[in-house]
C-alpha cells in the first residue's frame, strides 16, 4: 500500500495516476473527501483526515510501505499556510509514518528550499526537509521548479476568461519552469526505484524563460490576443504588507511574484535529466497544447488538469 498525501492536488492526482497504472495499491489522504470525487470509480481509498491532526494520520498510514508528502499550504485557507502545512504538517506526517514502520518516505519539496530563503514556503520546506533526514526513515526528496500548469492558470487563464493579465513585476527575469506531469513521474520513479533513497533530486524543465516569454507562448498556443500589463514591483511589495494583515494567501502569492521578478530563479536541469532520462521532458508548448488549446492554434480551450 501506498498512502499519497495531497493526492488530490495538481501533483497529487497525477503520481496517483501513475502508481495505479503500475499496479499499486494506492490510498489517498485528503482534508475534504470531496476533492476526492474525481477518483472514484479508480479502486482507490479515500482517507479523510487533515496533516494538523497526528491521530487521523495515524490512521492513514497503517498498513502503508510507502508514503508520499505532496501537501502544501501556500495556497491554503482559513487557518493553513506554510508553517502549519508544509513544516507541521509534514512533521506529524514523518512521526507517524516512523510510528509505523514505513519503508520509504517521499517527500515533494521545493527548488531553493532554504533556513533563510524570503518566502515561507522555502522556509517551512526547508525545514520538512531537515525533519525527514532526521527521523531514521529511508526517504527521497523532490526539489522542482515552478510549475508551468500552475502559471498558466494564473498568467494565462485571465487572457482567455477576461481577456487581459498582469506580469508581476518587470517580467524579464530568467525563469525555469517544469510540467507537473514531469515532476510526477519522478515522485513515481522515487517510489520503485532504491538507487534514489537517500537523494535531494532538483527537478528542472527545459527552458529558462521569462514571464513576458511565458504569457506570449501561452498567446500563440492559444490564439488569445488579450492585452498584458505589468503590476511595478514596488507596488507589489507595499500590496505584499498591507495585504499580510486582511489575506495572508494573497500576500504569499504577491510576495512570490516579488521574488520571481527580483531573484535569480533560472536552473540548469540537464544533469539531473542525464541521471534520469526516462523522464519525459515537457516544454511550455505541450503543456499549453494539451490543457488550454482546443487544438494548436485556438482560443477555446478549457484545462483538462486535475483540480490544483
């Protein structure tokens, strides 16, 4: 048995996918059963339970070999965010697979996980990370990028429902993207593969690009002739203040743009797809092809993703 925590995320749904295409026994654990609805039908178990909450996972990872940390809490609501998701939640996580017996233990973190990194989500990554290394389990820890699908919905899916979107930023930074899809499949080849324990993999895509770069690929992929303008970055930075105290979520996101837009985000990620080369490697086109263009060349497309 497999247990995937945040396995009805973006990431989530596709390394489930993936396991129950190899023939695993998967069980998912998610805050809401009905985030779960579309797995059903699939013969895999729904567990219901929140990462807060040590007895539920308790539950959750019994009879488990392998357990799966896809959670987040960047987007999180109401009470959730990076600290009490990805550190805390990820801890109780790590405790009761030991408690347990787990055999191996996957953890998805982030690229430039660090103590001190501005934004909490690499912070609070950082330390799962130092957590996990600690708890005697065997494990394997995913480092990827920015996530294409994740940014086409937020740079792109406005040129097509409204019409226009907003840069963060300059938007001519340097930016290394990688498809979900792609990052899957290394949480999937983690999971059968012994020669990854005890491995950081920093998963990249194939392309450095820039925001600007990214919304006119979207363009072209869909036909959209939506305008596209540019929120200045000291403004995001006094929006990223004000709207800490009323919308913590939207101040990690605006915060987020500061730092893409301010701080080197471009990686090399070819020796990491030399060491693993069955991995697909996506580019931005496929990915906008296949989730937001009808067919190439369209404007009336609809994603075909999981729900994120």
């Amino acid at each position: 048995m497999i247990l995937v925590a945040g396995g009805t995320g973006r990431l989530g749904t596709r390394v489930v996918t993936l396991l129950r295409q190899r023939g695993q026994n998967v069980r998912v654990l998610t805050r809401d059963r009905s985030r779960a609805a579309h797995l059903a039908g699939t013969h895999i178990e729904i567990v219901e339970g929140d990462v807060r909450d040590l007895a539920a996972l308790r539950h959750a990872v019994a009879g488990a070999r392998t357990v799966i940390s896809a959670i987040q809490g960047f987007a999180a609501t109401k009470d959730g965010s990076p600290a009490t998701i990805d550190r805390d939640g990820n801890r109780n996580l790590i405790l009761a697979a030991r408690e347990a017996g787990v055999e191996h233990f996957v953890l998805v973190s982030v690229k430039d996980a660090s103590p001190d990194h501005p934004a909490e989500l690499m912070r609070m990554k950082h330390a799962a990370e130092q957590e996990l290394k600690a708890s005697r389990l065997t494990w394997t820890i995913i480092r990827p990028t920015a996530y294409m699908e994740t940014w086409c919905e937020v740079l792109g899916r406005p040129l097509l429902d409204k019409g226009k979107t907003k840069v963060f930023g300059r938007g001519s930074n340097p930016i290394n993207w990688v498809s979900a899809a792609d990052v899957a499949e290394f949480v999937a080849l983690a999971t059968f593969d012994p020669a990854t324990r005890g491995e950081v993999i920093e998963v990249g895509g194939p392309e450095n690009l820039t925001m600007t770069t990214f919304v006119d690929v979207f363009r072209q992929q869909t036909g959209s002739r939506g305008n596209v303008g540019h929120v200045p970055t000291v403004a995001m930075r006094l929006m990223a203040v004000v709207m800490s105290l009323v919308n913590p979520e939207m101040a990690r996101q605006i915060q987020m743009g500061v730092i893409m837009d301010t701080r080197p985000q471009a990686f090399d990620a070819s020796e990491t797809r030399r060491r693993y080369p069955s991995i697909p490697v996506t580019n931005l086109d496929e990915v906008v092809r296949r989730d937001f263009a009808a067919a190439p060349g369209t404007a009336h497309g609809s994603p075909s993703d999981a729900p994120a």
